[in-house]
C-alpha cells in the first residue's frame, strides 16, 4: 500500500499524538507544578488518556503489515522505550517511567512480527474477536482479577512477584511507573488491531477509507510521531514550568 493510501491512519495517528501532549502538559501542570484543575482528576479525564493510549496502540497493530521489517523496527520502539526508562530514573526517579508505552509497542512489534506469517493463516473475524474479548477479561490484571463485573476472580498474589511478572502484567508489591502498559491485556489490543487489518484486506473498500485526507498537518506529525513523542515531554516540561513561573510572578 503506497503511503498516500495510509495519510488517514498518519491522521489518526497525528490526532491522537496532539491529544496526548495537551495530557501530558495538564499533567505536568496538576502533578509537577500545583495547577488547580479539577476536572483532570474525574472519570471523563481518565477516559479521554485511555481513549488516546487505546487509539495509539490499535493503530500500531493495524498498520504493523505495512512495515517491511516490524521486528527491526520493534526493536528500536522497544530500546527507546528502555532509553526513557533510563533517563527517567536518573533525572526524575520520583516520574520514572518503566514499562511504558514505548517498551509495550516494541515488544508487541516484535512478537506479532515473528509470528505474522502464521497469524496471517487465521480467519481475522474471529481472531479479533477473541482478541476483543481477552482484552475486556484481563483489563484489571495489574489490580489482581480477571472478569467482567460480578464475573470476576482474583488471581493468586504468586503471580505477583517478580519484575518479570510485572512486564507481563502483574506488578510486584512496591512496583511504581507514571506510565505503565504491560503485555497483558494491551497485547490483545495490538493483536486486535493486526486482525482489523486482515479483516479490511479481504474488503478493499474498507481500505479505501484511509486513501486521503483534507489537510497535511495531521497526517505530518503521524509519520514522525516516534521522535515527536521522545521529544514532546522535555518541551513540554519546560513549556508548563515556564508558565507556572510567569503567573507565580
């Protein structure tokens, strides 16, 4: 697929890149620098960052079949993702961030590329289907149960113990990251959008809907969002610690 063919998933991707930043800044401004904004710390708030990381990660595991080389890519996602964990506890250990979105996504690239041409053989309806469901099931992981509602059960506190266990999604007592994404459950929401892709390659007039779009700027930041991404939080930082300054004078 040429890359005019992708401009509206670069959109998409653009889009919720720019979500994201506005987040973040409110973000550093409550948590960092005492901003008094209510409204961040309500449910409608903690929906809007999970519709943002929801909407980045289906979009990778759509569009990792348009990568020629995704577990190459996967590794340098996941070693800049490892790179930030570094930074963060050396320069900011108290906002350190380890198994983050970036080490989520390079690890996600990798497993689903090594096993792409097998993934491929299955019927993608179905697939994503259960990958929907798996999703839903193991969503509270990191809290200790697995269900939905009143069909919940508590797994056993073994399987949290290790720094293993908390890369896949069971974090051990003490465990503390600002941005947190673990394989399970986010690894069946990859997956899910791989098969999304497989279900719109059998129907090429779903393809057609991400042909075009009506402006370049969005579409501009989702093809560079990796390095708009590595570079946004420092900006940003000293964007919001700037502005905390100005008005405490």
């Amino acid at each position: 697929m040429s890359k005019q063919r992708l401009i509206a998933l670069d959109a998409l991707r653009g889009l919720a890149l720019v979500q994201m930043i506005l987040y973040h800044a409110l973000w550093d401004g409550v948590f960092l620098f005492g901003w008094n904004i209510p409204w961040f710390h309500t449910n409608a708030a903690f929906v809007w960052q999970q519709v943002i990381c929801c909407t980045f990660i289906l979009l990778s595991g759509f569009c990792l079949c348009f990568s020629r080389r995704p577990v190459r890519h996967g590794l340098i996602v996941f070693g800049w993702g490892g790179m930030l964990s570094l930074v963060t506890l050396l320069i900011i250990p108290e906002n350190r961030v380890l198994f983050g979105v970036l080490t989520l996504l390079g690890s996600c690239m990798v497993l689903v590329g090594l096993t792409a041409r097998w993934l491929k053989k299955l019927p993608s309806l179905p697939c994503a289907i259960v990958c929907f469901i798996l999703f839903c099931f193991t969503r509270n992981s990191a809290a200790g149960s697995w269900g939905l509602g009143a069909f919940s059960l508590s797994l056993p506190a073994s399987w949290y113990k290790s720094w293993i266990s908390t890369y896949l999604g069971f974090p051990m007592p003490g465990f503390f990251s600002t941005d947190y994404f673990p394989l399970i459950p986010w690894l069946f929401l990859f997956c899910l959008g791989f098969f999304l892709h497989g279900i719109c390659q059998q129907k090429p007039a779903l393809l057609r809907i991400f042909q075009q779009f009506p402006e370049p700027v969005l579409p501009w930041i989702g093809q560079h969002s990796l390095v708009i991404y590595l570079l946004h939080q420092p900006v940003i930082y000293l964007s919001v610690w700037g502005i905390s300054s100005l008005f405490a004078t």
